[in-house]
C-alpha cells in the first residue's frame, strides 16, 4: 500500500516550461515528460540561498574551487555511506557522464575490454568505443519477478586477458538495483583477481529506499578501494544537474595521476555555479533530502501499486533505488514500440527501453520524482490509452502488422 506523506513543500507543481530545460521543452506542450531524470521540485533553499550570493556579487570571473568543499564531501561520504576518503583522493568534474568516460580513458588502450552491464545507462554503453575499447556486455539476469542481479557466471566468463576496467552503476539505472553487499563483494573479489580497476557510477546513491543504506563498492575493502574510480555527485539528490558539479573518488595515487593526465587539455574547471551549489548542498541539505527521500519512495509505492494493479500486461519489478520505474510493456499486447505507444496515445514522454541495450526492448522507463499530481496524471493518461487498446472491439482482434497500422493511422490523425 502506498504510504501516507503530508510533505507538502514536494506537492507544488512548478511550472518549468520557458526555461528551456531538456525535460519540459523538449516535446510539444501536450505531453506529460516523465523521461530524462531530473526532479520537477525545487532544490534544497540553502542551495538557492548559496547560489543567489554567489549571483549577487556580479563577477564570474575564472574560479578557484571552494576552500571547504573538498571536506564538506569528505564529511558527507562518511556520514552518510561510512566511507572515509582523504581530501586529496578527489578530483572535481563538470559530470559524471565526464567522469566514466575519462576513467575508460585513463585505464584503457584500444582494443582492451570495458565490462558493462546492461540494460543499463545508455552513456555507458558508449563509453568503451568512445575510447576506442570494446564494450564487453555482461547482462544483467532478470527473474520472474522482473528483479534482477548479476550473472556471476556470465560475468567471470566474459572476462578475457585483455579487459580492464569494470563499468558499473550502483544503484543501477533503469533496473533499480542497489547491490548488495554481498553482491558487491563478489564483484571486488573478482576485479582482483583478474586485476580489473573499477569504475562505480553511483550518482543515484542518495535514492535508496527502505532504510537501505546506499555501500560504496570502494568502501569495501582497501584493496578494492586501490582499484576504484567511484563517481558521485549532488545532481541527482539535490536536483542540481544543470549546474555540472560532480566528483571523481580515486585514492590510489597512481591511478588518480593517471585520470588527471587523461583531463589534461580536454576537461577544465567546474563553473562557479556549480561550486556554490555543491558546496551548499552538501554542508546543510541532509534534512531537507530526508523529506524529499520520504516522498519519492512514497510515490515509489504508488507507482508500483498503481502499474500492479491498473495497467494490465505491464510487468514493474521492486524498486529498491533510482526514482526511476522500469516497466516490461512486453505482454501489455501493445502495437509497436511502447514509448511511441504512450507518446503518441497517453501524451506521456518515457525513455524508450531499447536505448539501455537490445534486454530494453519492450521496456519503457518512467520518471517518478515529481509530485504526486503530476504522478497520477501520467498514470491516468497511461491507463486510459491502454484501456482504450486493449478494449478496442473484437472485430479488431487482429495480426500485429494491421495492428501497427492502426497505431500509425491514429498517429497521423
Ligand atoms: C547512472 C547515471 N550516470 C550519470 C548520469 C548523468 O550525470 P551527469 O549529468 O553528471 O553527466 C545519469 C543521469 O541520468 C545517470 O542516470
């Protein structure tokens, strides 16, 4: 059942048209975006405080990074993940999709192997080529329940002589994965033993729900900790990614001389904005990121209920992370793509599945972290163009491309 909140401050619909975010103005004004993921509430007040000082001086002149802000992250890691990092083992980044790529950058030379996992994030499919690697795909395995978890066997068999870094993404977009701790252990057993370095994006770290506690893979010992490149940032938390601020955690001083060899000359300093925000977020925005947490995991019960119990034939397994539902369409008897499907029937914008890897197709994944209005309005709009499919008369019961063709013609009408 989901759960009663009266946070009210996350109930405001903020209307983001006209400030050319990527999420709202990216479709025509009819259609609900629940896609990229960013959050439709306003950052934490010490964050818009922090920013509107900064603005106030009228100066954005070349920046130095803030003088508390590699402590303030210290502080912030142990507190909440218990991880103690030195000031030094950070390296600031404009973002983390910088940061995954670098890292394939400084580990790998071409032709060695990148392991990934998909379905996942779809940059860091692209990463390895990028650097002129090759993406070394290692599903992830998905249960009957639509739960999945690595395939450890797939995993240890994939692995070659020439693969080199593992590409993870903890917790896991879309599938909503925190891995385990004993999970994670396997991992860093294996990376050591086939001396693989570790790249662990873990920007969705702060979205874990029911009392988990988000594990950093480095945290777990220091030997894996001397192989890892860990990437957080305050975007997704604080619902600040506009503002491009991330950091790269590497405390092994030869690999960390190595990723800034491999910024030199392509990746310069964070913008000032960017700074003031980070620095603000993570010195005083616990308290407010515990209320926003509460609500967002309960309209994480709302979505699963309502996709349970409303939208016949979509499959959603647990969310155990990410504001982000990964929805199976495959037995929905949908015509087509399910993202053109909503798109085009609900006026509600997704990810189309198949972008995470060829395991997304027939998938959707839908944005969660808005409030709760928004929320049951691309539910609502969701069930009523399946209602209105699955209910269309039996005289149109019929194969899948006349099928496709009806969608079309509804398309273009
Ligand atoms: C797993 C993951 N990594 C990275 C990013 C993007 O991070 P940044 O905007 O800092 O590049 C996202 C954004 O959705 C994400 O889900």
């Amino acid at each position: 059942m989901a759960k009663q909140t009266a946070l009210r401050p996350f109930d405001e619909q903020i209307d983001r048209r006209g400030t050319d975010s990527t999420k709202w103005s990216s479709f025509d004004d009819d259609i609900l975006p629940m896609w990229i993921a960013d959050m439709d509430f306003l950052c934490p007040p010490a964050v818009v405080a922090a920013l509107r000082d900064r603005v106030e001086h009228g100066v954005f002149g070349y920046t130095l990074e803030p003088k508390d802000l590699r402590d303030r992250l210290v502080e912030y890691l142990d507190r909440r993940y218990d991880w103690k990092v030195a000031p030094e083992a950070l390296v600031f980044l404009p973002s983390v999709v910088v940061g995954f790529n670098l890292a394939c950058q400084a580990v790998v030379r071409p032709g060695d192997g990148v392991l990934v996992q998909p379905p996942v994030y779809y940059p860091i499919l692209a990463a390895p080529k990028n650097a002129r690697a090759v993406a070394q795909h290692c599903p992830l395995s998905r249960s009957a329940t639509g739960r999945y978890e690595i395939d450890f066997g797939r995993l240890e068999a994939t692995v070659t002589n020439r693969t080199r870094l593992y590409l993870q993404c903890n917790p896991h977009n879309p599938v909503g994965r925190e891995f385990s701790e004993q999970e994670l252990r396997r991992v860093a057993e294996i990376a050591l033993r086939r001396k693989l370095v570790v790249c662990s994006d873990e920007i969705h770290a702060g979205f874990v729900f029911d009392g988990r506690r988000h594990t950093p893979l480095a945290s777990l010992s220091p030997e894996i900790e001397a192989r890892s490149i860990t990437l957080t940032a305050p975007s997704k938390t604080f619902n600040v990614a506009g503002l491009h601020f991330a950091a790269a955690i590497i405390p092994n001083k030869i690999l960390r001389e190595r990723y800034v060899q491999a910024k030199r000359g392509l990746v310069s300093s964070v913008n000032a904005l960017g700074y003031a925000a980070a620095l603000a977020a993570y010195r005083e925005g616990d308290a407010w990121f515990e209320d926003l947490l509460a609500y967002v995991e309960a309209n994480r019960d709302f979505v699963v209920d309502f996709v349970r119990s409303e939208l016949p034939g979509i499959g959603i397994g647990p969310i155990e992370a990410t504001y982000l539902a990964w929805l199976d369409c495959r037995d929905a008897g949908i015509p087509g793509d399910p993202y053109e499907f909503f798109l085009r029937e609900a006026h509600v914008a997704t990810v189309p599945g198949a972008i995470f890897g060829s395991q997304g197709n027939g998938f959707v994944r839908l944005n969660f972290a808005c409030p709760r209005a928004t929320l049951v309005e691309g539910l609502r709009r969701m069930r009523s163009a399946l209602r209105e499919w699955q209910e269309r008369p039996a005289s149109d019961l019929v194969d899948e491309a006349t099928a496709v063709a009806w969608h079309a013609s509804r398309v273009a009408g």
